[in-house]
C-alpha cells in the first residue's frame, strides 16, 4: 500500500479538518470524545500560541486513511535544549492515538519513514497510547533497528464495570465500605439539606458553570495551582468543551449541594456506554465531611439505576476512594522515540544511562 503524508501546519487548515475527521472517526470505529475533532480543538485552543500544530494526514491515493493530532516544542531537558514533537494533549487528556481506518501497521511504517527523513526534531514523544492499542504494538514492532526509543513508564486509571442490579452489586461489597459510605451520608445529613444534581447541557455562559469554577476555587487543588480555576487557560478549555459537549449530548456534570450551595462536583464526558470522570472537586471547608465520597456514591448508583453505561472511567490515579468502587484499571503507556544523529543520541545517553545512575547514587548516599 503507497502511503502519502500531508502535514497540517495552520490553524485555518486543521479547523477545516472537522468533517473529515469525523468521518475518519466514524470508519475506524474509534468514536470516543477523546478522539475528536471537538476534543483536539479545545486542546489546540488552549496550547496555542506556546507550541506548533502539527496533525499528520496519511492518504492513500488521495483517500483519507489516518490522522496523527501532533504538535511541536522546544523544552530544556537535564539542562539540554531538545525539539520535541508529542501529541496534542491537555492536563485533562485521559489517552490519546492515532485515528485509522483501516490497517495500522502501514500507517505507522509511513509515520516512521516520514520523521526518518525530517531533521527539525530530536524526540518523539508519544505521552497517553492505551496499553493495547494497535498503533503502540505496531510501534513497538517496527521501532527496533530504525530509532533508539524506549517506553518512558506508564499511568493507571481505576474503572468500574456497571452492569447487573446495584443492590446485588452493593451487597456484595465489605461491611466496612457499606459503614464508610453510612457514616459519610450521616456527616452530611446533620450539616444540613444535601441535594444532587446532574446537567446535560450548559450554556458556555451559564451561571451553573460559573458556580464550578467558584467551587474549583474553593478546593484544596486550588493553592497549588491544579484547579479549573487557577490553571492557566482552564476556564476557556472547559467554556469551549461544554459548548461542544453539550452540542454533541457527552456534556454530563455532577453537583452536590449543602444547604443550596455547590460543595461537590464532577464534569463528565459520555458517550458509547462509558462514563469519563474528566474532573472532580470538593470545597475543602468541607474536608471533614467527604463531600466527593458521597458524591461518588450517588453517580454510581444512579449509573446502575438508570442503565445505558456499561462503564464508569474515574480518572487517572489511584487514589483509595477510586480503589473502593474500581472493577480494573486502564494502563496508558509513554513512549520516546529519538531521531537519529549525534544530539539526539546524547539525549538518550542522558535519560536512559545517566539519570538512572545519578538517582542510585542518591539512593545509596541516603
């Protein structure tokens, strides 16, 4: 199969993409959110003007097989300056890939050959591949021999499998879950009146919105520059993601509420059965009270209750209030690839050889 890459450089271009995108989407059957046209743009919006759009368009014979959503930098890395090119990605990005219809290994032999013959890069770095993608296998299989590249570790997501009656589910769970959930709804029951509730559509603009940034405001992420509120660019990512999650019916966001006001809250995508916690956020005034757990408890059972989720994504981290409802965790992997020639190659001395030295050095000194 002749391949032929066409590299999508402007922001006019990539915006004309969208309905090719989307039929790409449709064809290869990978129709998550996260993989849209919707989702790279909002990521774009947000990355824009710090980095370089790159999205790889791979035709064969004219005909649309493959988009890569790629995008270059320059970091300082062990005190190096490397010029590197990863794919599109916010801080909220669960996973990301390669969109193709059709066979992967081709597609990725064309990317290899492509970054091959380009010297305007130093590594390639692939942050977000689903352990068993098809494009991560396929890389794995044709890297050795044509890159120096390794897997640069790797990030679990709890989940749970929602399916089956939620009283039989919750039965099954230990006296001692059950008592910590009791305990939690009682804490919050004498503080006062606690309400729940879920959205499906927003309005950019809407005041509900603005009450979660306030809330975001008022969480212990707050401070350390982590919240929707106080993270560069945050607000404008998740405006324009309601707006075209709303658009699309993915939109679902989590409220609890303590005597009217927001305490608790989670921003969902939805789609093809599974559930995407993309945030969560408590006020931390109400620490004691585990406002998140409670809410937690109410978004699982209505999941069950109400049917049409088979899955429940709870977000990166394996935090222990995730761990008590979790089925399984999903494996994202990092890969580095380095281009060939004297520079990179330091770069992968430095990172594979050096710093692992150093830090056993350190290790032993303790």
């Amino acid at each position: 199969m002749s391949l032929r890459i066409r590299r999508i450089v402007g922001d006019a271009e990539f915006a004309a993409l969208a309905p090719l995108w989307d039929d790409l989407a449709n064809r290869s059957g990978q129709q998550s959110p996260f993989m849209s046209h919707d989702w790279f743009a909002c990521c774009w919006s947000l990355l824009a003007p710090h980095r370089r759009l790159e999205v790889l368009l791979v035709e064969e014979v004219g005909a649309p097989v493959a988009l890569v959503p790629l995008m270059q930098w320059r970091e300082r890395r062990r005190g190096m300056t490397v010029r590197s090119v990863g794919f599109i990605e916010s801080p909220d990005t669960p996973w990301v890939d390669m969109l193709v219809a059709g066979s992967v290994g081709p597609v990725v032999e064309a990317v290899l050959d492509h970054f091959a013959g380009r010297s305007d890069w130093d590594v390639l770095q692939l942050n977000g591949l689903p352990s068993g993608s098809a494009a991560l296998k396929a890389l794995e299989h044709a890297l050795p021999g044509r890159f120096l590249w390794r897997r640069g570790g790797s990030l679990t997501s709890p989940f749970l499998t929602v399916g089956g009656d939620w009283e039989d589910f919750y039965a099954a769970k230990s006296q001692r879950f059950k008592k910590t959930n009791r305990n939690i709804q009682n804490r919050l029951a004498r503080a006062g009146l606690i309400g729940i509730e879920e959205h499906r559509a927003l309005a950019p603009d809407s005041p509900l919105l603005a009450d979660v940034f306030d809330l975001s405001a008022r969480s212990w992420k707050a401070d350390r520059g982590l919240a929707m509120a106080t993270m560069r660019g945050m607000r404008e990512f998740f405006a324009d993601l309601t707006r075209r999650a709303t658009e699309r019916g993915w939109l679902s966001l989590w409220l609890l509420t303590l005597n009217g006001r927001p305490t608790a809250m989670e921003y969902q995508l939805r789609a093809g059965g599974i559930v995407h916690a993309l945030r969560a956020d408590y006020d931390e005034a109400q620490h004691e009270r585990s406002p998140g757990s409670a809410l937690n408890f109410a978004i699982a059972k209505a999941l069950f209750k109400r049917g049409g989720v088979h899955e429940y994504d709870m977000g990166p981290g394996e935090n222990d209030y995730k761990l008590r409802w979790a089925s399984g965790s999903h494996e994202t992997m990092r890969l580095r690839i380095y281009r060939r020639g004297l520079y990179p190659r330091l770069v992968h001395a430095v990172e594979t050889v050096v710093v692992p030295a150093a830090r056993r050095l350190r290790e032993r000194l303790r």
